[in-house]
C-alpha cells in the first residue's frame, strides 16, 4: 500500500510531506484548493507523462516520491531484481524529478526507464475518475479480472499448457518437413553420389600408398637393371662373395700358423661375407618387389586418379572421401526414417490441437458462466449508485482461429449502456467521469475477493449525486477498503463522514506567494469540514449537528 508520499515544488506545492494510512482516506477541500495538483504529482511519480508545467514557478526543478509498503513475496519484487533494481527493502521507493522540461525516474534511488517506472506504478495503484483510469478501464486486463472472478486458473493454466504443448508439437513437424525437404531436394544427386562412392570404395591413406608404389613402378625397369647387374657383380663368376669366401678360406688355413696374428683379418673377412650375403638377399627381394609390370603401373595410376577426380567434385581432400561418403549415407537414412517421422509428428500435432481446443473450449464455457454471475452481480450495485438505467455486460468475442493462444479463444470486454436502449459499448469510451468512476466502484465492490491492486483512487466518484446514492457510494467504498487501501477525492459529506482518514487541501499566501498545503483533520476540525460542505461558505450550528450525526452514522 502506499505509505507516505513527498512533494517538492510541483505547481502551489513546495514543500508536502504526507503519511498515508490504510483503510479509507478521504481527501477534500474547496475548488480550487489543490486536489488536482496531488494527483498530478502522484500521476508523475507513477510513471505518466511529464510537463514542465508541473514545475512551481520560480523553482528550476520538481521532485516527487512515493513510499510503497509491498509484501516481500509479492511478484513485483522478482520482476524489479530481473531488471537489476534492488527490492530487498520492506518499502520500495519511486521518485521523478522534472527539470528543464526533462525527467528522471528511479526505483529505490537507482535510475530506471519511465516504462519500468509506469509498469510498477500499475500494479501498485489503480486511479479511476477524472485524472485516468487504469486497470478495469484497460480492456486487455479485463480477460484476466473475469477469470480472477471465476476462479478460473485452474483451466486457464491448463489452456497455457495445452497451446504450449501445441507449439512445441508444431515446431517439432516445421523443423523435421524443413529437414526432410531439404534432404529430399538433394535426394537424387545423394543417392547418385552414394552408389559412385560405394563402388570407389574410398581407403583413408590410400593416396599416398599409391602414389608411392606409382612412383616405383614407374622407375621399375631402370632400378631392375642396375640390379641385375649389382647382382652379376656381387655373385656371377669370380664377383665379391667368391673372392670374399676364398680370401677367408686361405686366411683360415694359415691362420693358427700365424701365432693369432690374422685373427682379425679372419673376423673381418667373415664379418664382410656375412655382411655380403645379406645385402644379397635384400638385392634379390627388391629385384622380385620391383619386378616391372606395366599393367599394374596403368591400374595404380587408374586407380589414383579415380580417388582424386571424386575429390574434387566432392570438394574435400581424398582422405576425407570415407567421410563424405558416411554423411551423405546418413541423409539418405535420415529422409527414410524422417518420412515416417513427418507422419508420427504430424498425429502429434493433430493430437495436441485437439487437446488444446478441448481445453480452450473448457475454458470458454467456465467464462461464459463467470461472466453470468459477474454480470448479474455488478447490475445489482449499479441502482444504489444512480445508474439504475445502465445496464453492464461481459462481452466474449470468440477471436479468429488464427488468433487464439495460450489465453484461450476469446477476447473479453467489459460493456455498458447508460439509457435504456442504447447500444453497448466499452466502459472507458460510453461512460462519462462520474459515472466511469461509479461503474469501477462497482466492479471494485464485486471483484473485491480477488482484486490483485493493493491501492486504488477515486477522483470525484460523488460527481453529480448527492443524499442516498452518495451515501450508497460511500458504504461501497468502505466495504471496498477490507481488502485494499482507498483514497477518494471528494466532495460528497456522506463519503468524506465515511472516511477512516480525512485529509483536507486547502490554500494559503505567504509572502505574496500561494501554496497547497494538506492537513489532517479530526474531532472538531473534520466535524467543521463536514459542515462546510453541507453548509456552503456559511457554517451554522444546522450544519454541524447534521456533520456530527453523519460521522456517527459513517463510524456505526
């Protein structure tokens, strides 16, 4: 609830501090006194818009706060955290300054957007009458206040549900025919590139193997010869492995005769020929390997620019080819089975539309009967406040298939006829001030159980009336602040004597200059404010019994 509200310079006020209690307060004072200006300076604070106007002449800037006493599990505090102001406090603080034709918001001293400054202020404060309507006067919350009404959440919360499951469901079938679409444009080339790669059969490393043994094959015949002749050379005839074994045999035979001394020719010699004959044995392995065969060289080379030509047309190195062939094996697989998974996905959505519009379609009807027991019960307020010839009604406009969501199938608008007759219309655009301001009274008394706003204003609710619908308009409002606090700006003593609270505004020269000042009355000084407003500008002792029996009345 609101808790206290601070005023520099705004219009006649320079200086206003005011502790507001809850319950009802009554605000009044004569034309012209002020009362006006504290609604221009809570408008400000709230988040409307701001005219430098509103600045007192001779000060270069005006300031307003605003004390809000909030529960500390109220949605409001989260909201305010996501956008990085701290709402720890049990009091969340808004202030505006207005200087040089710009204004500054701020939410517990830290500068925020006059939209989130506006967004707060809706949900703590809902000002009906002259100086703006907000909530029930806004049509797109009157879907929410119905089923508030209705005690509706349970089916609304499944209707969310439902529509959520349904776009799921849609997106799932839109991302799986986008898929398969895609997949299915390139079926013709995958399927060709699959059967070509299959045959080629592509081996990682397969390059460069081929290329090597290419290269051999190529050099084959010159690297035979020389072989064969380094063979001839090493073992034909008298070659080196004939010298080397007979060279080796003599040593032998001599070699005890030689006191040890050809010991180390023996060993080399011996060392030599083994040596010999091992590289004779890799000469004649080489020379088989490297048999030259020019129809294996003409495969090899087939075979490797066969590899390289389908790398580049499939635009990857020829060791990648392996892969290129798995994932376009894997699309082919995946348009297969994604052809029966577009028709599972579509059964699903099939299904989540149907259970959607059977929620919705619940949900309409439980509105429907809502709207009956709301319609009903805001007529039967309506006589007592003078608008006997009005008539209210919850219209429900089923919305185009198109248009239905996650609050259902309808849009819903609350509608009045002021005259017998006369056409419906929307509450905001058919009602006038007084009468707007009575028909939320109505709506407020009704909707009292699950109103969600914990501070609400009415702005010369009495417009126009007088005697038993003032009085009626008065108990209303008393009945309304057991479960919100209420400020009324008046002019009615029926509803000022109701009031828990009485603030009265009023004027004052000082110095040559005007101010608005605003006290607290009670006892005599309210009982006196009562009878001037039953007098006129003359209090005669009439006036003040008639003040007194009122407040008596008002406190039984």
């Amino acid at each position: 609830m609101l808790s206290h509200l601070s005023i520099r310079n705004i219009v006649l006020i320079d200086k206003l501090d005011l502790e507001i209690q809850g319950g009802l307060s009554v605000l009044t004072g004569e034309t012209g006194a002020g009362k006006s200006i504290l609604l221009d300076a809570l408008g400000l604070v709230l988040g409307q818009r701001a005219e430098q106007g509103l600045v007192r002449e001779g000060s270069d800037q005006g300031i307003v706060s605003a004390g809000f006493l909030v529960p500390i599990d109220h949605p409001l505090r989260e909201t305010l955290a996501e956008m990085g102001v701290d709402a720890d406090d049990e009091e969340i603080l808004l202030r505006r300054s207005l200087k040089g034709g710009k204004s500054r918001a701020f939410i517990n001293d830290q500068p925020v957007s006059q939209s989130l400054l506006r967004d707060t202020g809706n949900v703590l404060i809902e000002i009906h009458g002259q100086h703006g309507q907000q909530g029930l006067m806004d049509a797109r919350n009157h879907r929410a206040l119905l089923d508030l009404h209705g005690r509706l959440d349970s089916k609304v919360t499944a209707t969310a549900t439902a529509w959520q499951a349904l776009q799921d469901a849609r997106q799932q079938l839109q991302a799986l025919e986008d898929s398969v679409a895609a997949v299915r444009a390139d079926e013709d080339y995958l399927r060709h590139a699959v059967g070509e790669l299959d045959v080629l059969a592509p081996q990682v490393g397969e390059e460069d193997e081929l290329a090597e043994a290419r290269s051999l094959m190529m050099h084959g015949e010159q690297v035979a010869e020389e072989i064969k002749e380094a063979m001839e050379s090493l073992v034909a005839h008298r070659g080196a492995e004939n010298g080397l074994r007979l060279a080796l045999r003599r040593i032998e035979r001599v070699a005890e005769k030689a006191s040890g001394r050809l010991d180390p020719v023996a060993d080399a010699l011996a060392k030599a020929y083994n040596e010999l004959n091992e590289a004779v044995a890799t000469l004649e392995a080489a020379q088989h390997e490297l048999d030259y065969d020019p129809q294996r060289l003409e495969e090899a080379e087939e075979r490797l620019f066969a590899l390289r030509a389908a790398a580049r047309k499939y635009n990857c190195q020829v060791d990648q080819l392996p892969e290129v062939l798995e994932e376009m094996t894997r699309q082919i697989a995946a348009l297969e089975s994604g052809e029966a998974g577009l028709a599972e996905a579509r059964e699903a959505c099939i299904a989540a539309e149907k259970a959607f519009k059977a929620a919705a379609g619940a949900l309409s009807a439980a509105r429907q009967k809502a709207a009956g027991v709301l319609d009903k019960a805001v007529n039967a307020e309506l006589p007592a406040l003078k608008l006997e010839k009005a008539t209210f009604q919850t219209n429900l406009q089923t919305l185009p298939e198109e248009q239905w969501g996650r609050h259902g199938a309808e849009q819903v608008t609350f509608e009045v006829s002021t005259n017998p007759g006369a056409a419906m219309g929307p509450l905001s655009k058919i009602a006038s001030g007084g009468e707007l301001s009575r028909f939320s009274l109505a709506l407020k008394v009704v909707l009292a159980q699950t109103a969600s706003i914990p501070t609400m204003i009415f702005d010369e609710i009495d417009q126009g009336i007088g005697g038993a619908v003032a009085d009626a308009v008065g108990e209303r409002l008393v009945r309304l602040a057991e479960t919100a606090q209420i400020l009324v700006v008046t002019h009615s003593p029926q509803v000022a004597s109701r009031g828990a609270h009485h603030l009265q505004v009023g004027k004052q020269v000082k110095g040559g200059a005007t101010f608005t000042r605003v006290d607290l009355l009670d006892g005599e000084k309210r009982m006196e404010e009562i009878a001037r407003m039953l007098a006129g500008a003359t209090i005669t002792d009439e006036a003040r019994a008639a003040a007194q029996q009122l407040i008596e009345a008002g406190v039984a």
